[in-house]
C-alpha cells in the first residue's frame, strides 16, 4: 500500500517521488504515515475506504453506558470508537431571578482535561473547550430539549439549576457529537431524588410540592436533538472523522437535528472546501440515519437501566 | 413590488473625520427588482479602469499605505444607478416573502422591508499604526478590525509550513468569556479559508477585532471588516469573503440583517459567510463538479434557533442573492480608494 508515493497535494522529497517502486518500498508503512500523511489518507480514500478500514459513510461503533457516576443525579459515558466521554448531572435549588421566575436554568461545561490528548498540557485549556461547550449549550436550549419551567419547584421562591459537566477522556475526533450524545443520555438517566426544600417563612418540614418528596421522577424530555459531524475532502464527505483524519481535513460541516426532523444547526466554521446545497442536503441525509441509528441505541440503553433496576 | 435597499452615499465634499449618513430610501428611477430577471448578470455599470494591475481586491501593495496615511478612505456610491445594487432575486422568493409578511401584517420596527438590508459603510486605513485597518458597520452595529501583517514564526501547535493567523475579539463590554472565545474561533477558521496561507510559511497574522456597537448581525460585520482589513494590509487572498445575517420568522418568511430586538423573536437566525463573486477569470474545478456556480458555496454557516430544513435552504438562496449585493459594495469600496 505504501509502495507509491503519489503526489496526493503535498509537497514530497525526490526519494519519495521520483524512483517509483525503489526507495518508496523501503519505507514501513508507519514511517509513511507520519511522514506524509496527507497522501497516505488520499492512497485510502481512492479505493473508498478510511485510514481505520470503515467506509466513507459510516460512523463509527457507539456505546452508552448510564449511571455510572454513583453521587450523581444523571450520568452517562458515551464511546464513539476511542473518543470517550463522561458527562454527570447536578441538581441543585437556587432562588430564580425575578425576570423568569417560574424557570429552572441549565448550565453547561465541557472540560478537556490532560488525560484526553496529548496536545493538551495542564494549565492551559485546549483552545476548543470553550467553543463546545458554548455549542452545547446553544443546541440544548435552541432545541428545546428540556422545558425549564418542568424545572420550577415553587414559583418565583425555588428552582433547579442542573449543573452539566461533561467530561472527556479521550479525544479522538468527533468531540461535539459525543459529548452531545453524552448529555442527552445523561438527561434521560436524570432523577430529581426527592429533596425537600424548605421556603424560609413557610412552615418547617412542609414543602408547597408534594412532587418533590414523592417517587422519584424523571425529565420529561421532548425534541431530543443528535448531531453529526462531517469532514468535507476534495469531493468526498467522510462520516465521524477521527483525530488522525481531523488534522488532515480542514473542512467539517455539524448538522444537529431533532425528533420532528428539524434542524436544530448547520455548524461549518470555515474551512478550504465550499458547501453547496448538494452537498449540505447529503450531509442531512446522513445526519437523519445516523439520529436514527443514536436514538435506537439510546433507547436500548434506558430499557437495559430499567431492566437492572427492577432485577 | 418596491424592493429598495438603503446604501449609505457619502457626498464627496464630506468632511472626512465625520462622514454622513444618508439613507434614501426613495430614490425616484430606481428600477424595480421585480423587473430584473433573476439569471442576468449583476446589472452594474462595468467597473472603472483599473489603475493598477493589483486592485482585483486580492493584493495591494503595502507599501502604498504609507504614502497615503492621511487620507482616510470611504466608501461611497457616486452614481445613483450603481444603486441599482439590487436584490436579484428570483420572483417567486419575492413573492412568497411579501405575500407572507404582508399577510403577517408585520413591517420591522425601523421601517424596512424584509429585503432590506441596512446602510452599510466601509472605511479602510483609520489606524496608522496598524499594518492594515477597517471599520465596517451595518446600521448600528459597527466592528473595528485591526491587522498585523505576518510577523515571524507559528504558536507551537501550528503547522510550520504555513501561515496561521491568530484573531481576538474584544467586545465592547464585559469580560471576555465562551462566546468570545466561539467568535475568534469562527473567524479564524473562515480567514484561514480566504487566506493564501502557503505564501508566507511560518509567519503569524494577527486579527483584532473590537466591537464597538452591536445591534444584532454582530459576525457577519465582524467578518467583513477582518476581510476589507486583510486586503488593507496587503494579506494575500484567494478571494474576499462577504458574510450576511439571515432571520427566519415563524411564518417561514425570511428576513435580511436582523436587529438584535428582531434576532430574539425570530424563530430562528443565521450568519452565512460566501465567497466574493469573481468577476474575471472562471475558476477551474469547484464549479464544474458542482452545477452551481462557485459563490453559491458556504464558506461558513452559524445557526441558531432550531428551522425546518426547508427554512434553512430558504434562506440560503435569499442570503445568497444579498450576498451577491455586498460583494458589489465591497468591491467598489475596495476599487475606489486603491489608487
């Protein structure tokens, strides 16, 4: 595989080049690899496949795992591959303020810890951090995947505030789609644990909400939004790139869309390759199979939790 | 259907340090969109002889600033029919749009229609100490850009083997936090796309952008500016950039350039970024594999609010057509003072 060096956009040294079969054949395939990545990945995407053997379209394996951070109200870890990612769930009761007083608040935050990349060093945060969490939190509450007021306890005096952190521990590319996935199944595993607020002035012991002392309930979660990330390369569109694949593609289109098909974002921060409309419906097409195919997965999940819990 | 767009005329005589706005909203000969069909070419008078063999808007020579330091550029329209910088629109777009504003019964808040973009100026070569500088702004909301030009060697992450540019965002008030963060992160990516980056290896281009009002459609602006601010510093370029802010309305009428007041009740919003329409040489490859032509393609795309997929497409034709007017205005902003 690694015998010609083709050209493939990159500048190359005449060993690579020029002899054909000769000093080419010598090389190991890692050496290539590293040494010209970029014409490694198009050798692959000529024959249509990527560099870890999938096809162009497909995703790669997920799996969802809920519950397991014990001291939280809702966690849940999420596998796309090697990008691991843990997200847990808070909640906790705050005075809301007076302009939406009979509305609970989210609040998101997505840290890259050291753990995750080797590009990222401790002290100072990876430059994407910020950028994704301020994405999730843009698509939780453009979406309107959670009503805030189902998150009001006593109006204008008590509310939620989920705390939502999300955590990831391994970055290998994908990182929105899988922190998303994360926190949507952290918001189905999520139980309000019956706390008893108590309203300074009212009577002790005795809350206005019989609900909150009650069985434990869950969020009622309406509109549920997956996402996918594409990367655009010189005509073809490949479905979940890794790390490896994201620093040789500069392109990439995020589309979110919803249970009613809308579409909650089409993200493509800059990038060489333009997007046409071809280009952009194809990438829907794949973000509508690929919602399909999380929520199923999703739907397992819960109904293996439940199985568990009732056994 | 009157479809009249407001573009600020600078009368020439204005005193450079306070230039005036005009909006003319009425201007009596001015053809009607309507009228135009929608596959002609830009219907704008051919554009001046060039001076100088570099003013395509991708290169100017840096050392030209120097000499011209005292002369603070504007923008202006000298002609009234250049003002038919119109919104070449396909009719049925047109029509659907009216129909359902006029059904709505909903006029925006300041008077325009929903085609109706916002006076845009562009001023270049406001800071001297700048190696390029612009200031753009599009009604109330006004961006300072301020360029750097390469300065030698990358951040560590960064590839050696080309330039990378490097942006802030300063906003007007408040510290500095996600969103900002978001912001430089975007125009970074979409600079880096217009950008020639293998003419300068292992040099950094600095972005500052200070925002100094913001009335809604705040990246786009921002956008623009960084963009008229490479070309005044000399940056080499692919090609301009022309960003533009969509709103999409419950009813699924489309909206030009919201205010911030119109971007909260609006279902929905977007900016979208596409590439400056050429104007000389047919570009090779993107536009044969594609059967649309290369300025219909997204350099960038920011959502918000969650649409119908029709919606979305909507407004990408209609972003697209206004994004053919801007990129009349920026041309011309560009030409005008190039000499």
């Amino acid at each position: 595989m690694a015998t010609t060096a083709r050209g493939g956009g990159e500048r190359e040294p005449a060993a690579g080049s020029g002899g054909g079969g000769g000093a080419a054949a010598e090389m190991e395939v890692e050496a290539y690899r590293r040494l010209f990545p970029v014409a490694y990945f198009e050798r692959h995407l000529r024959e249509s496949v990527r560099l870890d053997a999938r096809p162009l379209a497909s995703p790669r394996d997920t799996s969802v795992a809920l519950g397991l951070v014990g001291s939280a109200d809702g966690s849940a870890l999420v596998k796309f591959g090697d990008t691991t990612m843990v997200a847990a769930i808070k909640l906790e009761v705050m005075t809301p303020p007076a302009e939406s007083s009979d509305e609970g608040s989210v609040a998101v935050d997505f840290y890259m810890p050291p753990i995750c990349s080797p590009t990222v060093r401790p002290g100072r945060s990876a430059e994407v951090a910020p950028v994704i969490s301020k994405q999730l939190s843009d698509v939780i509450m453009s979406s309107g995947m959670i009503n805030l007021k189902d998150l009001c306890l006593i109006n204008g005096k008590a509310s939620w505030i989920a705390y939502l952190d999300i955590y990831c521990l391994n970055a290998d590319g994908s990182l929105f789609d899988a922190a998303l996935v994360s926190a949507v199944a952290a918001f189905t595993h999520c139980i309000d644990d019956g706390r008893v607020v108590t309203v300074p002035g009212e009577l002790e012991g005795k809350t206005k909400l019989p609900l909150v002392n009650k069985d434990k309930r869950k969020l009622m979660l309406n509109n549920v939004p997956f996402s996918l990330t594409c990367g655009l390369h010189k005509e073809h569109i490949l479905v979940d790139p890794t790390a490896e694949e994201e620093s040789i593609i500069e392109t990439f289109v995020t589309v979110v869309l919803d249970t009613l098909g809308r579409v909650v974002s089409v993200y493509k921060p800059g990038g060489s390759v333009l997007a046409y409309t071809s280009i952009l419906k194809e990438c829907i097409t794949l973000a509508k199979r690929r919602a399909q195919q999380l929520r199923n997965i999703l739907n397992e999940s819960v109904s293996a939790m439940e199985v568990d819990k009732s056994s | 259907f009157p479809v009249v767009e407001g573009v600020s005329i600078h009368n020439r005589f204005t005193n450079l340090k306070a230039p005036t706005l005009i909006l003319n909203p009425s201007v009596p000969n001015l053809p009607r969109a309507s009228e135009k069909p929608f596959a002609s070419s830009p219907p704008t008078p051919p554009t001046p002889p060039l001076r100088s063999p570099s003013s395509s808007g991708a290169l100017r020579n840096p050392s030209k600033h120097l000499l011209e330091k005292e002369k603070v550029s504007e923008s202006r329209v000298s002609n009234l029919s250049q003002l038919a910088l119109l919104w070449i629109l396909p009719p049925y777009c047109l029509l659907s749009n009216w129909a359902g504003m006029r059904a709505m019964g909903m006029d925006r808040l300041d008077g325009r229609n929903a085609n109706q973009m916002r006076p845009l100026t562009c001023s270049r070569n406001l800071l001297h100490r700048a190696h390029g500088s612009a200031r753009w702004s599009q009604g109330d909301t006004i961006v300072l850009a301020a360029v750097y030009g390469p300065k030698a060697g990358t951040r560590k992450g960064d590839d050696p083997e080309k330039a990378s540019i490097e942006v802030i965002w300063k906003p007007k008030t408040g510290q500095i936090g996600k969103q900002e963060k978001e912001y430089e992160m975007i125009l970074k990516r979409t600079l880096q796309s217009i950008c020639l980056l293998t003419s300068h290896p292992n040099t950094t281009t600095s972005v500052i952008v200070q925002v100094v009002g913001d009335d809604g459609s705040l990246l786009p602006c921002a956008i623009n500016a960084s963009c008229a601010a490479l070309v005044d510093a000399g940056i080499p370029l692919k090609h301009l950039a022309v960003a533009i802010c969509c709103g999409l309305s419950e009813t699924g009428s489309v909206i030009l350039d919201p205010t911030k007041v119109e971007e909260q009740k609006m279902q929905a919003f977007m900016h979208l970024v596409f590439p400056n329409s050429p104007l000389a040489v047919l570009p090779e490859g993107s536009s044969s594999k594609h059967d649309e032509p290369f300025e219909h393609g997204i350099i960038t795309s920011v959502t918000h609010g969650a649409m119908p997929e029709r919606g979305y497409f909507n407004c990408l034709d209609r972003g697209r057509a206004a994004s053919a007017a801007i990129s009349e205005f920026l041309r011309r902003s560009l030409q005008k003072d190039g000499s």
